[in-house]
C-alpha cells in the first residue's frame, strides 16, 4: 500500500468551502481532507472485501433504533462511551415522551436527565439534546440538517455523529465512522497501515471504498467484528473471508 500523501497544499486545505482539496480524485474533492494516493489494484481488492462481507452480511445495518433522522441524531449522541444495546433499551421512552424536536426544545434538560440517567454523562448528553433541538427548531425550520457543515453547528455533534446522521438517515457518504471495530478490521484486511491513525484509517478506507458504499461498509465490518473478528482474538483460519483477506489468517 502507497503510504505517501497527497501535496503540503492540499494537508492544509480544511476550509469549508465546495471544492475543498481539489487534488482528490473527481468525486471526492467536496472532501476536507486529502487522500493517501492508492493504486487500482488495492482499490479492488476492497471492493472485493466488500464484496465478500456484503454476501456474508446482507442485513448490516445501524445497530441504533430510530424512526427518523432526530431520533438518530439523539441516539448518536447518547451512544458515546456506552453501548447500542444501551441506548436502545432507553430511547423508547425517550421518544415517546418527546416526539418531535420542539417537544425537547419546549422542554428543558432537567426533564430530559431522568430518561438518560442510564447511559453515564446523562447532564452533558440532556444538554446537548436540548439544544441541539432547540436549534434545529429555531435554525433549520424543525428539519435535521443535510449538510456536514451545519450539523457540526449542533451541540454534542461532532464529525463522527454527523457521519452517522448523514450516512444513515440520508444516505449521504461524507467520510467513515472509524470506530474500534472499523480500526481493527481496516488493519487486519491490510486497508490501511497498522500504524495508522483513526485519521488516517478514515482517508484510506475513502480513498479504497466506492462512495456510495461508506456507510454501508461501516456496518459490514461492524458486524465481521462481532461475528468473527472480536478484539480479544477472533476466530482466525476458520473463516473463508479472514483467510482470504486477512493476514492474521496464516499466523493462527
Ligand atoms: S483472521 Fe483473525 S484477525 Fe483476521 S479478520 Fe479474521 S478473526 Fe480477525
């Protein structure tokens, strides 16, 4: 894999601005960051582990419950430093008592604690979901918005909720959710460095993974981690893909 990165101009280009690192590859220039530079044959090579774990998977989706793009940003935001599963035993009750964002800009964080208490940072979380509300109430006519620039404009929305928000609720790839199961497996499949930043996973796996299938992605090794490869030790040589594309495979 190609470990050089694209020129000094382009690593400083972070404004927010249409065209913003115009030395990417056409269709990803809207991008604030620049790509490592990767060659055709690493690209289909993760089109073809994505591919595999597309066949393997069919049904990876969110793990977050939500029924529109509030819910989800709401979910998002209570899921730091906790589980999916957590969240998702709280917010029934959540969204019931507070159906739309004008219900919790209406509201106050106080009332919003009770219904988070569960999920630790319950004051911080109360807060940012108050006023993240309140401002898409007063700011973007009750509607979650549909741009990276504008949710990071919330409260508690930070580029990783956004990404979830946008991938998931509007389909929108603006860049990848790395989490700890995404880190793991981008490394072990040899998608990125081993001694990559989640930074730098991000930019390969963008530079690697068509588009439209970012999110997508994000989910298929979600749901690789849990199945098969878990972080104490997976089930290396006894899976087709991870002795396919993995590298570990051999070693165990
Ligand atoms: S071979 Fe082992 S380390 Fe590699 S992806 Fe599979 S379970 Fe994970």
């Amino acid at each position: 894999m190609s470990t050089g990165t694209r020129s000094k101009s382009a690593r400083k280009s972070t404004s927010t601005k249409e065209s913003r690192t115009p030395s990417n590859p056409p269709g990803l220039r809207d991008l604030p960051f620049p790509l490592p530079e990767v060659t055709a044959t690493e690209r289909r090579r993760a089109r073809a582990i994505l591919k595999a774990l597309r066949e393997r998977y069919p049904d990876a989706k969110c793990a977050l419950e939500y029924s529109s793009p509030h819910e989800l940003l709401i979910a998002t935001i209570l899921s730091a430093q906790t589980t999916d599963a957590n969240v998702n035993k709280a917010t029934p009750a959540l969204f019931k008592a507070f159906p739309t964002p004008q219900d919790y800009a209406n509201s106050t964080p106080k009332k919003i604690e009770p219904y988070v208490k569960s999920l630790g940072f319950f004051r911080n979380k109360s807060l940012a979901i108050h006023e993240s509300m309140r401002d898409i109430v007063e700011k973007f006519d009750g509607e979650v918005p549909q741009t990276m620039d504008e949710l990071l404009t919330l409260r508690g929305v930070a580029r990783k909720t956004a990404n979830v928000v946008l991938g998931n609720a509007f389909h929108i790839n603006n860049g990848f959710v790395v989490d700890t199961h995404i880190d793991r497996l981008s490394k072990r499949f040899g998608l990125a460095p081993q001694d990559a930043t989640v930074t730098m996973v991000e930019r390969y796996l963008c530079a690697l993974i068509p588009r439209d299938a970012w999110s997508e992605m994000s989910h298929l090794f979600i749901s690789h981690g849990r199945a098969v490869c878990k972080a104490r030790g997976g089930a290396c040589a006894d899976d087709a893909i991870c002795r396919r594309y993995c590298s570990n495979a051999s070693q165990n």
